[in-house]
C-alpha cells in the first residue's frame, strides 16, 4: 500500500499532523530522521514525502538531522518520487540569506541585512550599520538568538562578555530593527501553496515566537501585586478576513521555489512598511488560536496530503 511519508526530528510537533491523518483515515508512516542510513543502491518506497525539517533542529540535539535529510531527498528525488517541500525548500529553510534572495526575486520587501563569518567581521559590519539593529543565526528558528543593539559598541560588549550565541553554520546576521507599533507580526499560513489564514502573533514578551502549542506560554501575571490571576492576552489570534497584496506575491514565491507547505512571517512598521523575514516550511500552528476560529491547519494538510496519494493510487 502507498503511504504518506512524514520526515522530521520532532515528535512533540508532529504529533498533531499524526492525529489529523489518523482521522483522516491516510495511511502514513514516521521517518524521524535524527540519525540514520541512506541506502542509495536501492529503490524507496512508494508514495507522496512531506518534509518537516527544521533548521532549529541542533537545539534538540539533532544537529545533523538536516544533513541526513538533505541526503534522504537526494535520495528520493532522484528516484522520481513525490516530494512535498523538497531539497530546495530545505535550504530555504535553513538559510535565511537564501530565504532573502529568494523572497526579493518575487518583489518581497525584506529588512536591510549583512551576512557575517567571524567575530571580527561581523563587528566591523556593524560599525557601518545603521543603529538600532538586531543580531539573529542565519540557521535558526523560534527567534532564538535574536538580539536589540543600539550600537556598534554594545555589539562588541555583549560579544565580550560571553553571551553572543554562535549560529550552528558560522553565520551570523546584521538586520535592520522593525520598530512595530502595535508589538506584533503577522504569520501567513498555506496549504497546498495557497493561503489558508493569517495569524497576529504578540511579540511584546519577546522573540520565540514558535505556533505550536509546545513552545506557548501559560498564565501571565503579577504573583506578588494581590491581583487575582487575569485571563492572559491570546498571544496568537487568527485574524478573520485578512487580506493583503502580499498574499499573491508570496503565492507566486512559494510555487516558484517548490514549497507546498508554509509560514511567513511580516512586520509592519509605523510608516505602513512591511517587511518579511521568515520562511517556515515546516510550520506549526497554534490549537488554541485555531479552536476559537474553527479552523485547523494540520487537518487541512492532512487532507491536501490524502488527495496527493489519491492521485498516485488512480
């Protein structure tokens, strides 16, 4: 019987698209690709392969993870296989200078960045950045490792006293600091390459700002003021009737780069500027943002992923 494949290094994340086919009656099998082999000199199984690789993958001590399933899709691809967010889609989501380049041939504004290799270079890239300005891994996810400078010199005191995080791949990023008004960013969601909702995500508590419900945040008040505990700000809320031109520019962004499956996240600046600087393709959703709007993301790739393999069985 032809299967779904699910390729990833999370099962905390997966876990709700493994329910969603169960209930959708898809036949599938897990790959959890932290470690294993790749047998060239045969032929892979039959069936469709979605890739839910993740470039914050070296957090959960699986650093070459990625590496495994670049291999596992060279594999596959190569054998005429049907692969949803393959080889390229995994280098966009590992790279974000990738994800950048790529993102401005489709007309998408990005953030001023400068791409770095050493402690020495990035701070000289930064003595001629405008200030204020943000440090982030070139391999990264969930904002980990984002940090607000004011200044070259505040740069080069916080690298000094130990606490800049190197990237996993060297490479560290210079980008322009995204002042937003109202402290969030919007996250654009697409099944199938075509978008299903957006959702307004509250960034005042920071920069992790991963959908899953793993990685949310509980109750937020005061223990010591003798207010009793206040229901907490959704820090993500589907947005109902979104609408954006941005929508049609990534459309033809994610057909172009052969990504089936996304997130991309934006910020809007006090000016109406608006600015992508993140390509998720192996993205999450929040259950509580999509109870209260009805509307269910792993559900519906589940679904795009059962019509997939309706096709390979005709």
């Amino acid at each position: 019987m032809k299967k779904a494949y699910i390729i990833h290094e999370n099962a905390e994340w997966t876990k709700p698209l493994i329910e969603a086919l169960r209930e959708e009656n898809v036949p599938f099998e897990d790959w959890h690709l932290d470690e294993g082999v790749v047998p060239l000199d045969e032929a892979p199984p039959e069936g469709v392969f979605y890739n839910r690789m993740s470039a914050s993958s070296h957090t959960r001590g699986h650093r070459f993870a990625p590496e495994l399933t670049h291999a596992v899709l060279t594999w596959l691809e190569g054998n005429g296989r049907k692969v949803f967010n393959g080889r390229n889609a995994l280098q966009l989501e590992l790279s974000k200078v990738a994800q950048y380049e790529a993102l401005k041939r489709y007309g998408v504004l990005v953030p001023k960045t400068t791409a770095a290799v050493g402690t020495n270079a990035l701070l000289t890239a930064a003595e001629s950045f405008p200030a204020p300005f943000i440090t982030k891994h070139n391999r990264a996810g969930k904002g980990l490792g984002v940090h607000k400078f004011d200044s070259a010199d505040a740069l080069k005191a916080w690298m000094e006293s130990g606490q800049l995080e190197p990237s996993v791949d060297g490479i560290m990023l210079l980008q322009e600091y995204i002042s937003a008004p109202t402290q969030t960013i919007t996250r654009c969601e697409f099944v199938a390459g075509k978008f299903m909702y957006a959702v307004r995500v509250d960034t005042s508590e920071g920069f992790e700002l991963c959908p899953a419900e793993a990685c949310a945040i509980g109750e937020q008040f005061c223990p010591t003021d003798g207010s009793e505990p206040q229901a907490p700000k959704a820090k993500f809320e589907i947005i109902e009737d979104y609408q954006s031109p941005l929508i049609e520019k990534y459309e033809r962004f994610l057909q172009g780069e052969g990504i089936y499956f996304a997130g991309i996240e934006n910020i809007t600046d006090a000016d109406g500027n608006v600015y992508t600087y993140d390509v998720n393709t192996n993205t999450n959703y929040n259950p509580q943002a999509e109870e209260k709007a009805g509307i269910f993301g792993m559900k519906e790739v589940a679904r795009a992923l059962k019509q997939e393999l309706e096709k390979l069985n005709k």
